[in-house]
C-alpha cells in the first residue's frame, strides 16, 4: 500500500472501531440519540487524526462546515464519518459504513470504505480480483428504507432482481464483492457519499459515471453529487440501455 492508502484505510477502520464502541456501551431508547452521538464521535475522532497525520491537507466532510478554500487544494480528503445512521442506530445491523477518499490535483486517488459490523475494509490498491459473477438475472442494489421510483422499473426492464440494504457505501461494495451487479441512484447524493466507494469500485474494475454518462468530478465548490452508476463490466451496456428509456429523477 502507498502511504496515502495505509493512511485511508487506518482512518476508516479506526473511526470504525470507535463506533462499535459507542454502540456497546449504548445504554439508551432513542435511535436519533445514537445516530447524532455515532456521527459526533466519529467526525471527532477521524478530523483529530487527519489533522495529526495530514496537517497540510484540506477536508470536505458530511459532518463539518465546509471550508471553500479546498477549492485551491492540491490535496483534499472527503469523508462521511458514518454511513447509514438508521442501520447503525438498529443494531445488530452491519449495513452501515465510513468512507475515507483522497481527491488530488482533480482526480480521486485512494479510497478505503469500512464496514465495522461485518470485520473488512475495502480499499483502492490497484490489481484487486473482481468477485465472479453469479448466474442469474441482474441483482441491483437498492435502498431498504427509501428506494427511488425508478429502481423498480429499471428491475423490470432488466428483468432483474432488487436486493435492499442500508447505506450507499455498503451497496457500492455489494457489487464489488459480488453480491449485486450494479447500484445506480438518482435523486440526491453528496460527494462524501460517493467518493471512497467509487475510488474502491474502480481499483476492482468497476465502471462508474453519473446517469447521463458523464464522469464524476470531485471537490468541487458544491458538494452535490445526486446521481451515480457503479456496474459490472458485461451487465454495464444493458444497464445504461435500460436506463435511456426511464424518466429519472432531476
């Protein structure tokens, strides 16, 4: 591993382990108590240890003010300290995640995104084996909670099969490790939501855009990044083809 990948995948497996902490030592009733106290500690703990280990560095995080003179950056690390607060807030649950990105001079370079409840960090070390693909229809990763409209007819143009689970980081990993095809979203995301999943799926061969085709750009002025298609190689054309003939979401 380079320095900046050891850095991005101590960075999300350690603000991991201390949210399996604060779940342990959860004694209370209110699920939103715990996903505040979740997202605090974990912005905490990961801005304590950026600061530490990359002072020089600028930060975009779903859970800090954002500071616009990242813009003039050579070097900018996007995070989202906790991924899927509903699912870390219902334990035993482990479809939660941190992402931890590197965006430097205009591109993504590293990325590491955690899933602490399942023990593994994925990360974006180049040469990295693509999971073989099951026989069977196209397995689509959707949202549990809040599934975009349009999913169930992509599913059906495809003729294929919707497969639910919780945050964004974890459904983008799901076709890296082979349990789904491909995860494509419109409607509304952020760049902290993307960003370390996209740099992972990449390095596994993955392809990636935005729903029109046109790339993903990073650390820009405004962090809204709302649409996103991550798909395997060969089930790649047929996916975008279905998606020409839906109306999306703005």
């Amino acid at each position: 591993m380079t320095d900046d990948l050891q850095t991005a995948v101590d960075l999300a497996t350690g603000a991991g382990q201390q949210l399996l902490a604060v779940r342990a030592q959860w004694r209370g009733a209110d699920p939103k108590a715990l996903k505040d106290l979740g997202d605090r500690t974990a912005q905490a703990w990961l801005a304590a240890e950026l600061a530490r280990r990359c002072p020089e560095d600028a930060v975009l995080s779903e859970e800090a003010e954002d500071v616009l003179d990242r813009s003039a950056a050579r070097r900018v690390w996007i995070i989202d300290p906790l991924d899927g607060t509903r699912e870390f807030s219902e334990p035993p649950r482990d479809d939660w995640a941190v992402h931890v990105a590197l965006w430097e001079d205009g591109e993504l370079t590293t990325g590491a995104v955690a899933r602490p409840g399942a023990g593994i960090t994925y990360h974006s070390a180049e040469g990295q084996p693509l999971a073989e693909r099951s026989e069977g229809p196209i397995r689509l990763a959707v949202s549990r909670s809040r599934p975009p409209a349009f999913v169930d007819d992509l599913k059906n143009r495809l003729d294929g099969e919707l497969v639910p689970m919780g945050s964004a980081g974890v459904k983008v990993m799901s076709v890296v490790s082979g349990e789904c095809d491909a995860y494509v979203h419109a409607g509304g995301q952020y760049e902290w939501d993307s960003a370390a999943p996209v740099a992972v799926a990449r390095a596994h061969g993955l392809v990636t855009h935005r729903v029109d085709g046109s790339p993903l750009v990073y650390n820009r002025e405004n962090p809204w990044l709302p649409d996103l298609v991550v798909a395997r190689p060969e089930v790649h054309d047929e996916v975008v083809a279905a998606l020409a003939e839906i109306n999306l979401p703005d």
